[in-house]
C-alpha cells in the first residue's frame, strides 16, 4: 500500500497525482487493457472525477481504458451528467454501463451457513453472485476509485463493495442489502467490521481471487478555513488499504455530538439527489444524532422519485416507510417485495422506526400527496427555504431570529452524525 495523508489540509492535485504514478507504475508492466471503476453523479464529493479524468488521460497513451461508473442500481448516467463529473476529455466511446440485471456473469454461490452467522441466526439464505462480464472480459487491470466514508448498509462506503455492488447482480446486492438491515442499521454504521462488510470480502477473496484490482481509495473532509478536500489518498490491492483509508475516515467523517438533536434541517443538492433512494441519507446518517420526538427537516428541491429503479420505485409507493416489523410483515405477503430484498432493506433504512419525525420539503418534481403516502410529513419548500436559507445557515448549530436553535447540514453524503453513547 501507499498513501498520502493530510488531516487539517486539503491535497493538492499535484501531489495526489504524483502518488498515483508512483504506485501504479508498477503494475503496468505487461497490461493492455485497463478498466476504471469509479462511482457515479451521486458520489461527486468523492474527488473520483478528477481521479478518474487523470488516470484516463496518463493510461490511455499506452493502453485502451474503458470507464464503467459502479452504478449499483442507480439510474445510468447522461452524457452532461458523466461531463460533469469526469470532464469532457474522455470520450463517449470510452464508456461502459452497468446494468445490474442483464450482462452479468455467474461467478458462485454465498453458502446460507455464512448469512445466517453473520446475520447472527436472523437470516439463512445462499447468495447467488454475479457480477458485470466487464471485469473479467475487459481488462488486465482493473482500478476501482472511491470514498471511504461512513454507509448505512455496510458501515464503511467501498473496497469490496465497489465490486459487489457497484458493479453486482440482484441477488447479491438485495440480500446483502437486507442482512445489513435486519442486523440494524445503529450497530453498522461507521464501523470497519460487520456482517455486509464480511459478505463483501468473502465474495472477493473467496469467488473473484483471480480479478487483478487496486483500489484507490479516497477519504474526503473539512470546512472553513481550510476547504473541503481530500484529506487521504491509499493505493494498494489488500484490505489494509482499506482499513487505513478507513480509520481516516472515521477520524475526520463522524461527527460526534454532545447532546441529541431535537431539530435538525439537512439541504439535498438538487443536482446531486434526485430520489428517495440517495436523498434518505438525511435520515440514515443522522438517526444517530436524532432525539425521541425531534424533527428532521429536509430540504430536497430536486427530489423527483423514491426509487432509482422503476420498479424499487413501485415498490416503495405500495408500502412506504412503517417501520421495521411493518416492512418484514411486509416481505412475508408481498411476493415482489420478497424479490427485491434492497427495496426492503430501504424502507427500513428510511423509517424513524417512530423516534422522531421527518418532514420532506420537495422540489415542484414531486407531488406532495405521494409523500404523505409514503409516510412522512411534508411542508411547502418555498416556506422552508425562507425560514431556512442555506447560504445563511452554518454548517452545524444555528440560533434563528426568534430564537429556534436547530442543526443544519449541508450534505449528509458528507458524513455521520451521532450523539454521545450511541456510537
């Protein structure tokens, strides 16, 4: 492994660069074929883009580079959107899209004795494992971009998860999805070892040995007066890479609370959350930090759609957020639900479990009866937007004109939020 590591100062493109080169110069040697696997729109914070456009523009000399953004089940991306993000320099030919339902290539099975240990004897089904023909058809090389950051499904975002879910199958991605939700999401969050986390490095070291990936990973922080950037770079094929990237992250991504929030306004980029789906990271990443009976407020002008997928999207409309024992009751009767675990595991991730309440302020995209259907309260933006100004609002404690003291977060992609003891 190496790395480059700058907790109070963002790293200059210059020398994120010049640490590229060093360690991957290395591993060129023979290689024609060179597959970049960086996330999509809905991870721009990552500092992916510009690693990737760099990567594209140095490798592409010598050898053919294709990019397959690891999509998961997200919406594939535009051609404006994949500009905005990696830069116009990479062709549209240069492209790959993964598609988690078709293209795939069976690579083995998860025995059900491993769920159900991981899962503590909750769940005891086999996992069927496929993942995208991509990395095993075109490629001598596979570099695999993205932040280290807390999740809720996995506790800490990438490494094996970029393969098994940015670039997976349904099986696995719905039923490790659903392991990580019936686990619980509080005793995932944040942390480096979990049963998600277990299930993602067996699949890798035990059925995708033979894949020639590096990970390159990044942690990403800070605020005034340095910046937000990247704080941490780490190079290297093993799984120190990721527990140094890791730790990192936990120093710098968790931000621990003295007290529980009894208000909190979380701002959702318009351009960057479009859907239930990635905009409920307002209530997963600060469920930690919410108190018994608070409000959560969330500020979502481009909120459009629940689920990313159509029929994830039709699920969610049928059952909506009710709460763990509503949401198994749920997969037990519903037949489609049971088909799509992931849809599951998201209903569950997005309910407060009836702790505190969320109130969604959508954009004109979304109809607010839809999400008073699916569960939650809901407030007119343009009033929210007034009384909630986020180019006004810091970033963390603010006291209003009238004296209301509520917690503002500008993005909650950024981080965890939890107060003290449930950490």
């Amino acid at each position: 492994m190496q790395s480059i590591v700058s907790p109070d100062h963002p790293i200059a493109p210059a020398d994120w660069a010049a640490l590229l080169r060093r360690a991957l110069t290395p591993r060129l040697r023979g290689v024609r074929r060179i597959l970049l696997l960086p996330p999509d729109g809905t991870r721009a914070n990552s500092n992916a883009g510009p690693i990737t456009a760099f990567l594209h523009e140095w490798l592409s000399s010598s050898c053919r580079v294709e990019v397959m953004p690891a999509l998961g089940t997200h919406t594939p991306m535009t051609e404006a959107e994949r500009q905005a993000m990696f830069g116009p320099a990479i062709p549209s030919s240069a492209y790959r899209v993964h598609d988690w339902r078709r293209g795939l290539r069976f690579v083995g099975e998860v025995p059900g004795e491993r769920v159900r240990a991981w899962s503590e004897g909750r769940l005891d089904y086999a996992v069927r494992v496929e993942v995208d023909q991509a990395l095993y058809e075109a490629c001598d090389l596979i570099l695999s971009v993205g932040q280290v950051v807390p999740h809720e499904v996995v506790g800490m975002a990438n490494y094996t998860k970029n393969l098994c879910v940015g670039a997976g199958g349904p099986d696995l991605i719905n039923k490790s999805h659903f392991l990580g939700a019936v686990y619980g999401m509080e005793r995932i969050m944040g942390r480096v070892e979990t049963p998600v986390r277990a299930l993602y490095d067996w699949v890798v070291g035990q059925l995708m040995g033979g894949l020639p990936v590096c990970y390159v990973l990044t942690v990403m922080a800070g605020g005034p007066p340095a910046g937000f950037g990247m704080r941490g770079l780490f190079v290297g094929d093993g799984a120190d890479t990721f527990r140094a990237a890791a730790d990192l992250s936990r120093q710098l991504n968790i931000t621990r609370l003295d007290e529980p929030l009894r208000k909190a306004v979380v701002h959702l980029d318009a351009a960057e959350f479009k859907s239930a789906w990635l905009g409920n990271k307002a209530i997963y990443r600060t469920r930690m930090a919410m108190a018994d009976g608070g409000e959560l407020i969330i500020l979502a002008p481009g909120l459009r759609q629940f689920g990313e997928d159509a029929e994830v999207d039709r699920l969610i409309r049928r059952h909506g957020y009710r709460g763990t024992p509503a949401t198994l009751a749920a997969v037990g009767a519903d037949p489609d639900l049971r088909a799509n675990l992931s849809a599951a595991a998201h209903l569950i991730h997005g309910s407060t479990e009836g702790r505190f309440t969320v109130t969604y302020c959508p954009g004109p995209a979304m109809a607010p009866q839809d999400i008073a259907a699916a569960g939650y309260q809901v407030a007119d933006l343009a009033t929210a937007l007034r009384r909630y100004p986020p180019a006004r609002l810091a970033d963390g404690w603010n006291r209003l004109a009238d004296g209301e003291r509520v917690y503002y977060i500008p993005n909650p992609a950024l981080g965890l939020w939890a107060a003290a003891g449930r950490l």
